[in-house]
C-alpha cells in the first residue's frame, strides 16, 4: 500500500510533517476531527503544501523522519518556498 509523505502549513506558518494512506482522509482530520494531530489542531486550518510518495510504511516514515530533523529554511526550500 502507497504511503505520502506530507508537509502542511498551519495558519501561524508553521509546518507540520506526517505520513498517510489516504491523504485527503488525514487532511480532513486535520481540518475538522479530533483524530488531528494535537500540534495541528490548535492551529487550524491547514493547508497542504507539499507531499512525496512511497511504496511503504518503511520508506515513508524514514523520510518523515529526514524532513522533520530539516531547519525550516531547509523545509522552505523543498516545498519551493525559498
């Protein structure tokens, strides 16, 4: 099962990294459910700014792992923001 790895800008401009199998699912919750992570629900809404794709859990949440250690400026840049 593909897995997207995704960045999404919160309404203070802060970034939030995260994996999902369905990612309009994940973005919804974010949005809208209390099944959002408890970093993006005090900062609604959100809006997606970037994503990756990747065959596996294994793989996607390797790369979360890179881009969550990234400075923002780094982050920044990878989502064309620099």
């Amino acid at each position: 099962m593909p897995y997207s790895v995704y960045i999404v800008q919160c309404s203070d401009g802060t970034y939030y990294t995260g994996i999902a199998t369905d990612l309009e699912r994940r973005l919804n919750e974010h949005n809208h459910s209390a099944k959002g992570a408890r970093y993006t629900r005090a900062r609604r809404p959100v809006t997606l700014v970037y994503t990756e794709r990747h065959p596996d859990r294994s793989s996607a949440q390797k790369r979360e792992y890179v881009i969550k250690q990234m400075p923002r400026s780094k982050k920044s840049a990878l989502i064309g923001k620099s």
